[in-house]
C-alpha cells in the first residue's frame, strides 16, 4: 500500500475495564503483523453489546482521523456464530474491519462504499480460530493485514452493501407538528445525553424547524413532559439548572449545568425522546 497514514488503526470495543487483556491480546496481534502499527483506542467502554453508543462513537470521530486509517469494531453480540465479518474501504479512504450486525447500517451509506468484502480467507487469520474471539484471531489479523497493504479482494468474495443487517435507530421529523421523535444515542460521564438531532442537517437546513439562543424547547420521555431553553454554553443558567445546547459532535444535547441530567431525568442510551420545537 502507497497511501500515507495506512498504519493507523482504531480499536473500539466494548471490552470494559474488565477486558483489557482482551485489548492487549488485539495489540499484540496487530503488531506481530506489523510492527509499524500505530494504535489508536477509540473506545472500550461501549456499553456491553450497544451498537447504538458505538455508532455514535465512530461517527463523531472519523473525520478527524486521516485518509487510510483503519476502524476496527468489536461490538460481536454474535460472535462464534454464522454472520459476516466485513472489510470495508470507503471512497474517501477509510477501510473498517467488523462484524455485519447493524453497525455498518448506521455509519455508512451504501454511496459512501468503494469496496465491500465478506471476510473467508483463513489464511489470513490467527489459527486456531476461538469461536468466541473473532476481534483477536480475525479482525486483529485482517486490519493488520490492511495496513500491510494487502487488498481486501485477498480475503474473500465481494459482498453488497445493500444486504447490511438493518438496525434503524428512531429519527423521525414531524414538520407539520414542529416535533422531532429521536434516540439517545450517547451519555458522557457528566450525564449529558446526546441525541440523534444534527443541528447542521436537521435544524438549520430545515426550515420547519427553529432553533436559536433563548429558544423555549420541551420533549417528552415515556408521557412525561419536560423544558428548558437552548443555549450556546452551560455557564448560560444557573446551576442545576436543564438546557439544551450543540454538542461538540453537532448533535442536540440535553444536559444540566453541574449537574447529571441522565441521573435526574432518567435517561438511558436507546430511549426514544420527542421534541416540541415550535
């Protein structure tokens, strides 16, 4: 491979604190295949076997990583069994090595793919094969093998996108009612719960909605009512106080400043949230 950068592979997983030998194994994997990689984590705390949390994860952070890095995902709810592992490069240069579950549904559009292949070839993993620890002896290898420069078409036969495993996660915009039905998709340590709104593609390039500094928005979370006012920053209200805000991903935001709105109101990640936003 010629392209710069190919070295670079992201882990996530959701491995847990529990589960760092499970990462160091990967590593090890990785390196033994070339020595040269450089490792980044992204994250192995996805919440055990959440494909909604770990799409969030890679979508607010790939494009800040260079052209030809490689994504590997090991969120394998079914590993040992018979689904697909995929390799996949895109056409603006990023390859993803991961288990065709959902995830890639929701990270990728089938006009964003360049190749697409379903991972077969053996000879390239690290025999004997655990049957429950593909991202060790299957996705470590073949990533590494990516960065090696070896083409995906050496791993198996071409597989189309269009048959992904479907995992639609709930967005739904309402323009007659000035409501939104969304998922939250993401919960930081602080309690703040990102939803699945882009502020960019959902607001501001729709004009039946509005949304600006002061702006009174309610939602809903299973009948019960909640409000607060959109704002640019948290030091906007008083402690302990609800707000709404643009995340740093771009995504609305529901938070409390100094305060944990996921404790508070109840929030999960998966919960289906609806916003009164006129």
């Amino acid at each position: 491979m010629t392209e710069l950068y190919q070295d670079i592979v992201a882990l996530i997983t959701d491995f847990g604190s529990r589960g760092e030998h499970y990462v160091a194994s990967m590593k090890a994997v990785l390196l033994k295949i070339n020595p040269n990689v450089k490792i980044i984590d992204l994250s192995h705390q996805v919440s055990s076997y959440s494909i909604i949390e770990a799409s969030y994860l890679i979508n607010s952070t790939l494009t800040f990583f260079p052209e030809y890095s490689i994504f590997i995902i090991v969120i394998d709810p079914g590993v040992g069994s018979s689904r697909n592992i995929l390799a996949i490069k895109t056409k603006n240069n990023y390859y993803f090595v991961g288990p065709d579950n959902g995830i890639f549904f929701n990270i990728l559009s089938e006009a964003e793919i360049e190749e697409c292949i379903n991972v077969k070839n053996d000879n390239y993993f690290n025999n004997p094969v655990s049957k429950t620890f593909h991202g060790r002896d299957i996705m470590a290898p073949i990533g590494a093998h990516i960065s090696n420069g070896v083409p995906l078409t050496n791993f198996g036969p071409i597989f189309d996108p269009k048959d992904f495993v479907k995992y639609p996660i709930t967005h739904e915009l309402l323009p007659e009612k000035g409501k939104i039905k969304c998922t939250i998709q993401y919960i930081d340590s602080f309690g703040n719960a990102t939803t699945n709104i882009s502020i960019k593609h959902d607001i501001m390039e729709n004009r039946s909605f509005t949304l600006v500094e002061d702006k009174k928005i309610k939602f809903l979370l299973e009948n019960k009512e909640y409000e607060g006012f959109f704002k640019s920053h948290f030091a906007k209200v008083p402690k302990k106080s609800l707000l709404f805000l643009e995340g740093s991903s771009g995504y609305l935001e529901i938070s409390i400043n100094q305060g944990n709105a996921s404790e508070q109101i109840g929030f999960k990640v998966g919960d289906i949230i609806t916003f009164i936003l006129n």
